[in-house]
C-alpha cells in the first residue's frame, strides 16, 4: 500500500461510522468520527439511535466480518452475555407459516442487544492510535474546492449551543444513517443528488423487554415473519442481562396493541406458538415502545455521471432496508470490506467510483430479498416483473421443503445471511427437492415439526 493519504472524517459515530473509520484508520493518517449525539460509554440506547431498542439480530457474514476486523470480537461479546447460536439449530423461523426444520448450520451469529454492539465496537476503534470521536457536533452540510470537483471538508456545529466551524478533511464519509441529508448537501455545493429508490413497506414494530430465565425457552431466538395473508409477526431475541427482546411486527394496518390482554392475544395469534408462550410466563422489564418505520431507501450513488472525489455514504446512508431480513448490520460490515479493497488498490481520484459500484454489487441480494418480499403485498408500489413473481413463488417452495428438509432451511439462511449467492437456493438437491415437494402448505397456528 502507498503512504497514508491524510485526514478523513466520517460523520455519524454509529454501527456505520464505526465499520468506515475502522478501516480508513488503515489507510489515513488520521479519522475523526463526527456524531450528533453525547455518546454512551455504556451499552445504553440514545436519541440518535431510536431503533436501537427494537431487536438486532447479527447475521453470520456480519458475525464474520466483526471478527476479521476486530479479533476476539465474539468471544468479547460472550463475555458480555451475548449468546453465540447457529443459526438454524439454535433459532426458531416461521417463514410464510412454515416451520423451517432446526439442524446444525454451521451458520454462527451473536444474539446481543444493538447498544452491547455498538458500546464494544465504539471502545475498540477508540483505542485505535489515530481515530478520535467528536461526540456532541451535528454535522451541517459539505465544503468543496474552488473547482467544486472535490469534497474539502465539513461544517459541523457543537449541539450544546457553540459555534459552527469547519473542519478540512481528504475524504468525507457520510455514515449519518436512514434519514441523513447528503443528497442534499451535494446539492447545496453544485453536485447531482443520486436517483432514489423507494418501497413503502408500512411496518409496525412493537418492542418490549422481558426477564431471561434459564430454561425457559430452547432457543436463542425466534422469527416469524408476516405474510400477505397473516400480516402480523414476531420476533424474540435473548440478550445479555438475561433479557428477551421482543418484537411484535404488524404490516400496514395492523398495529400491534400496547394493553397486556391485547398483547398477549396479538401473540397467540402468529404462526407458532414459541413468542407467546415466552411472553405469557416471563415478567416484563421495560413499556411497550413503538416504531413505525414506513421505507425502505436506497441512494443510486453507483449511477452518478461524475461522483464528486472526496466523499462516500455508508451503511444506511446508502440503504436503508426494510429490517425483516435483519440484514442492515452485516450490509454495513460487508461494505467496510469493499471500502478496505478500494483503499488497497486502484487510484484514490477515483475511490468513489469503485467504492460505489462495489457497495452496490453487493446491496442488490439483500435489496432484492427484502424488496421481493414487500412486493408480495398487493399495495406496495413498486417493479414487478415475472422474475419477482417466479422468485416468490421459488422461496415460497423453498420454505415448504424446509419444513422437513434441513439443507432447505440452510441454503435459505445461508442465501438471508449473505454467506452464499442466491444461485445457492438452485443448487441441483434443493431444486430437485423443492420441485418434488407437493406437501400441503400448513399455515397458521401450530405447525407440526414434520
Ligand atoms: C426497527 C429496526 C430493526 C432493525 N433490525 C436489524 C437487525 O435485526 N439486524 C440488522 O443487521 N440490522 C437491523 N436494522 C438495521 C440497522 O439498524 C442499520 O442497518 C444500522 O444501524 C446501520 O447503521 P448506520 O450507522 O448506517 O446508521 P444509524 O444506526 O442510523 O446511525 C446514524 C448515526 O448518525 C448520527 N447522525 C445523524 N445525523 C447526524 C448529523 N447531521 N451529524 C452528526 N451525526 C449525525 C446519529 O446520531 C447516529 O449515531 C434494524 C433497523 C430498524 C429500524
């Protein structure tokens, strides 16, 4: 690698921010992460991260790449209460109604909460020589060269009332999550804003805490996805603190209940029985807290004309997924990986370009899974084609053959948690599989484990 390229900043000091400076810090003399919020050094949620009280599951290729970038990571985190699973031996999934069949994966994810995530990751980059965090400074737009062919810094303003200022950098890294602005601050220094594009997927979340006691369930965690037909779900993750974190999910018009009886029955009524059994026995620990979160965004930044040199977006700031796959993490951590292979190799006046167009590679599978499955609802706007409604008709199979069939369940998994392509779901066995499987759906209340 040439010498190091000077200072970068990375605005937002969250899951993103924290995966870009990780591996800028390899590259640049020095990184200084801009965010917002004071930062807890403690796992805690803050303003800043309001969906960071809703369950974050880690997915095996995020799990992956947490280690290759910060080794011991695992194990760290286990120490913290996390627990390791695989993640079809050790889950529950209810897909489309159909209990997919638990068996070792090999497929190994970290159930934690998102504060225990982020509190670990933030202390490991800070104790990175040339990394220093700015808490408390919200960053306010871009600054640009006298030719405006390249990104020259940012102006941030201390939250607590003091003076905007502006602070020179090489490189800026937009990592400021669902809702930021760059668009609009290219726009603001003559650049084009990227395309966007957008699925109003309507989700409800409702998420509440319940004490963790030994024994009290056989899993590590439990999804049961909405579908058109039954558009209410769950989800229960354990996290450390002997604590379950529990969602329920309501597509469109339905919005889970906040009263305990309502509760409770919105839970009997999923696909399985595994949430409201938990829920009906463990004591609660924290309110009910609700999330709406009606889109999913994706920026275009790949097809700008000419991408203005000096500036990325990262992680949400790129795309922002509907959470059902869980994918939103391990997107981010796979985007450091591409960011860390652009700053090996290839020119740094065209870092944006590559950077760009790899991150995009890598979002269509994930985007594509999650947009494929908001698609099947009737309402939701958006492309369809034969190829959407030959591929939900494929997974819909995929998931019945699950039932019974491990390396069904597996190559699903393997395909949501990034570790395969989606070729893998038309590997010869599964497809055999999946075209003599003619069982009955069984949907909707106790599904049987064949
Ligand atoms: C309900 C819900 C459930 C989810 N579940 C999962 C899951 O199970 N698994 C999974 O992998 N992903 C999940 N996700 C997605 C995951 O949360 C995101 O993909 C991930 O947090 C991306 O992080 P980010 O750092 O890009 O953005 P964010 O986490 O949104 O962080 C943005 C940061 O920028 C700061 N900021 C914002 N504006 C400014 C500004 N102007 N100046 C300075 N700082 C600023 C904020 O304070 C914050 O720290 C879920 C998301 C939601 C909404």
């Amino acid at each position: 690698m040439a010498g190091k390229r000077g200072h970068a900043i990375v605005l937002g000091g969250s899951l993103g921010g924290i995966l870009a400076a990780r591996v800028l810090s390899e590259s640049y003399d020095k990184v200084t992460v801009f965010d917002r919020d004071v930062l807890p050094t403690e796992a805690v949620n803050r303003k800043g991260i309001p969906h960071g009280a809703h369950p974050h599951g880690l997915l095996a290729r995020g799990r992956q790449v947490l280690e290759e970038l910060f080794p011991g990571f695992t194990a760290d985190l286990t120490a913290r209460g996390g627990t390791p699973v695989d993640l079809q031996r050790d889950f529950v999934w209810i897909n489309d109604g159909h209990r997919l069949l638990r068996a070792e994966s090999g497929l190994q994810g970290l159930a934690v909460s998102r504060p225990a995530l982020e509190s670990y990751l933030r202390g490991r980059i800070l104790s990175l020589p040339n990394i220093e965090i700015e808490a408390g400074h919200e960053a306010l737009g871009l600054l640009t060269s006298a030719d405006r062919a390249k990104v020259s810094g940012v102006r941030v303003r201390p939250v607590d009332g003091g003076e905007e200022r502006e602070a020179r950098a090489d490189l800026v890294v937009d990592a400021t999550g669902r809702g930021n602005r760059g668009p609009t601050w290219l726009a603001a220094i003559g650049h084009e804003k990227p395309a966007e594009d957008r699925i109003e997927s309507g989700m409800n979340y409702l998420t509440r805490e319940f004490r963790r006691a030994e024994g009290d369930a056989d899993f590590g965690g439990a999804v049961i996805s909405p579908w058109p037909d039954l558009r209410r779900g769950g989800v229960a993750v354990a996290t450390e603190g002997d604590r379950w974190t529990v969602t329920l999910i309501g597509v469109g018009d339905e919005v889970p209940p906040t009263d305990t009886e309502g509760y409770l029955a919105y839970a009997k009524s999923l696909a399985g029985e595994e949430i409201h059994d938990l829920l009906s026995k463990a004591e609660p620990l924290t309110p009910p807290l609700r999330m709406r979160l009606p889109v999913s965004v994706r920026r275009r930044y790949e097809r700008l004309v000419s991408p203005p040199e000096g500036f990325l977006a990262f992680g949400d700031a790129i795309c922002s997924f509907n959470p059902a796959y869980g994918q939103g993490m391990t997107v981010a951590a796979s985007e450091a990986i591409v960011l860390r292979d652009c700053l090996r190799t290839g020119r740094p006046q065209d870092l944006a370009r590559r950077f760009f167009a790899g991150a995009a590679k890598l979002i269509d599978v994930p985007w594509n899974i999650a947009v494929g499955a908001d698609l099947r609802y009737p309402e939701v706007d958006g492309p369809r084609n034969a190829t959407t409604g030959f591929l939900n008709g494929y997974v819909a199979r995929v998931h019945r053959a699950a039932l019974t069939y491990p390396p069904a369940g597996r190559a699903f998994l393997a395909v949501a948690n990034l570790t395969a392509p989606p070729t893998r779901l038309f590997s010869p066995g599964i497809l055999l599989r999946v075209l003599w499987s003619t069982r009955p759906s069984v949907r909707h209340g106790r599904t049987p484990v064949a």
